[in-house]
C-alpha cells in the first residue's frame, strides 16, 4: 500500500497563521497521523483546519465517537479552534471526499463536528486543540478519545469513557471522570486556587505531582491497584491503599481516585 499523501504545508491548509508553539503541535499530529495509516489496507487523509470563534460563558466540546479534546489557555479574549480530521476509506479521492463533507459547528459556544455517514471501510474523526482564554469554563465529553486542559482556571466538567485525562496548572471547581483511561494532574503554586479538584478513573492508573511547599487537603487512593507515594506527608498508621493528609497549612480539596489501576504521588 502507498502511504498518504501529505498535505503540502499546514500554512497553506489554514486561513489564520499558527503561532510556532501551536503550529509545532499540529505538524506534529499531521506527522502522527500519516504514520500511523501507513499499515492500514485503507487511505488516509489527515488535515488540519483551524477558526476562531467567540467565547462564551461556558465553552463546551463534544468529541463525539472518535476524537479527543484539549485546551489551552493563552492571552486572548476569543477562541482559537484547531481541528485535526482523519478520514480513511478504500481510495484516496473517496478518503479526501470524505474529509471535505466534516463540517466544524461553532454556536454558542458549543462546538463539535457534524460529518456524512459512512460506509463500509469508511470512518472519520475529529479531535481538537482550543486556545481559549486564561479564565474559562469549560465542559468536554468525548467516547473514544482523551481529555486535556493547561493553563486555565474555571469551572470545568470533563467526561471520557476510552481516553486518559490530563491536567496541568489548573484551578477553580474542576471535576473530570474517565472510565478507561489513566489520569495526571501537575499542581503548581503554593495551593490550589478555586473550590477542588475532583478526579477519578475506573481502569487506568493515577499520577499525580505536587510542589514540596503546597498546600491542600490531598485525598489519594486505589481499590484494586499499588500505592507508590515519593512525596513527605503525613499519615496516621501504615500506608494502605487511602491517604487523606493535609498538606502544608492545608487548604481545599485535591481529590485523585482509581478503581483498578496504581497510584503514585510525585514531587516537582
């Protein structure tokens, strides 16, 4: 089989230019995508598009079957969409016909990817990067794909059933729930910043990593799973598959839970 054929170059593919950081990110998916085709008895058409869109006061993404979302915050008071799209079928020109029928939807705030039926040997995705402003709500829902946020602050409500969840300098009411996937949470500062953090996995493992000097009241555990803590807390009896410690002067919750799967605790 021949392997896809590359778009030409993602600038000439998007309306807006991408910044070196976010143009880094989706070359890096093109690249990914066109690889991971190149086994396949299908063609591959792998394309980026990218739009900006007007905030809203929760911003809300639906990954629909296949697709994984993630967010960034930036400086801006909009927000920039980045859509990676993957269609496959028998041929390239249907591959490619198959592409150009996605279409992004963007209203009141809600934002997901509405594309043809298809038929057998046929599929298409959809994941997508949003750089949103610093403070945001944000809601994400996906089937088959992983959830992401960095950098913002809000109340956020991320549901994944096949796809790990991964946070990284957050803060406000922030509740997230995979069923198969495993979870990270990077904490920075000395405390977290908002009402908690709430979040859990049925299969998958956890990792969490905590400044030595912050302050929160940290609840960790697993029931089916090792308990790996390379961090100074405080416990009362022997360490078991629970902890519930203050850290520091404590402060709110910091809550980072798995059914079946590890847990470790990490200093950053």
């Amino acid at each position: 089989m021949k392997p896809p054929k590359r778009l030409l170059a993602i600038a000439l593919m998007l309306p807006f230019a991408l910044q070196a950081q976010d143009r880094e990110r989706a070359e890096r998916w093109l690249d990914n995508c066109e690889r991971n085709g190149w086994n396949n008895d299908r063609e591959k058409f792998c394309e980026v598009r990218e739009a900006n869109a007007s905030t809203a006061a929760t911003i809300s993404v639906d990954g629909r079957d296949n697709g994984g979302v993630s967010f960034y915050g930036a400086d801006r008071s909009d927000v920039r969409i980045i859509a990676m799209i993957e269609a496959q079928a028998d041929n390239m020109n249907d591959a490619r016909a198959l592409a150009k029928q996605i279409r992004i939807l963007t209203d009141g705030g809600r934002i997901r990817a509405e594309g043809p039926s298809t038929r057998r040997h046929q599929s298409w995705s959809v994941s997508f990067q949003l750089l949103v402003p610093r403070k945001s709500n944000l809601v994400a829902v996906t089937t088959n794909g992983g959830v992401s946020a960095e950098g913002v602050q809000g109340r956020m409500n991320f549901q994944a059933v096949n796809g790990g969840i991964r946070l990284a300098d957050v803060g406000g009411d922030v509740k997230a729930e995979t069923t198969n996937g495993g979870v990270s949470a990077t904490l920075t500062g000395s405390r977290w910043n908002g009402e908690g953090l709430d979040l859990r996995t049925t299969n998958g493992g956890v990792n969490v990593l905590i400044p030595r000097s912050y302050n929160a009241q940290l609840i960790t555990g697993t029931v089916n799973g090792g308990m790996r803590v390379d961090f100074p807390i405080t416990v009362q009896g022997t360490l078991g598959r629970t902890v519930q410690t203050k850290l520091g002067a404590g402060g709110p919750t910091v809550r980072v839970t798995t059914t079946n799967g590890g847990v470790r605790i990490t200093e950053r």
